[in-house]
C-alpha cells in the first residue's frame, strides 16, 4: 500500500495547544510527516502565528503535508487561505437525505455481514442519530 505518509500526526487544538502545534508542524516538516490541526476555529488568537509558522517553512521535505480543519471564522487569516487547498463537507439537507447518504456509503455484503439480528436496526439507529446530530 503505497499511498499516505509512514506517519500521521494530529492535534485537536485548545487552549495552550499552539505550542505543541508548532512543535509537530517543525518536526513534521522535517521528517515528511503529515500533521492535522484539528478544530482552529477554537484558537482564533493563534491563527496569525500559525500563518507565521507555515510562511518560515523554507525546506520541507516532500512528503510533508499540513492539515488544517475549522468551522468558518471570519478570524481566519487570509494568508493561509490563500495558499491552501480547501475542501468543504455540508450534509445533505433533512434527516431522511441524511439517512440516505449513510446507507448509500454501505454495500449490501456489509449489511448481512454480521450474523447477529440486531445488526441493522443498530446501524439505523447510528445513522439516525448521526443525521440528527
């Protein structure tokens, strides 16, 4: 299986998280890791250091990756949106196209897979309430 990085790294950010944030963004760039800073929307006044930070980057090596997801913010810096990537995920609109799309991610092998009756009704439920959540 040749696809991804040897390693994977992530963080979900905080309070105090940019720190150590930086820490694995240096060290993944080094060494080709892929890092994911998870939730930056919840550490709005670290966002410009982090545009610092990925700006600094001068020799990364190739296989380094960085990862970033948030909710949208108007804080967010423009630097770093600019010189991204972005991919957008919306769930579809109302519970049963949610359910839907649950189902529509499971083949029918997986479904009958599993010996146990209470199999399905407890992939509803999940799916239910992951539509509902």
């Amino acid at each position: 299986m040749g696809f991804g990085p040897q390693k994977f790294k992530y963080l979900a950010l905080g309070q105090g998280m940019g720190d150590k944030a930086k820490s694995l963004i240096e060290s993944g760039a080094i060494r080709g890791h892929w890092v994911m800073l998870q939730n930056c929307h919840l550490l709005t006044s670290w966002l410009k250091k982090l545009e610092a930070i990925i700006e600094g980057l001068n020799k990364s090596d190739k296989s380094f990756r960085l990862w970033l997801t948030t909710n949208p913010i108007q804080q967010f810096p423009l630097g770093i949106l600019q010189r991204s990537i972005k991919v957008v995920t919306e769930p579809p609109d109302g519970l049963s196209a949610n359910i839907k799309s649950a189902y529509n991610k499971l083949s029918d092998e997986v479904l009958e897979e599993c010996p146990k009756a209470e199999y399905k009704s407890m992939v509803y439920v999940l799916s239910f309430f992951h539509a509902v959540i």
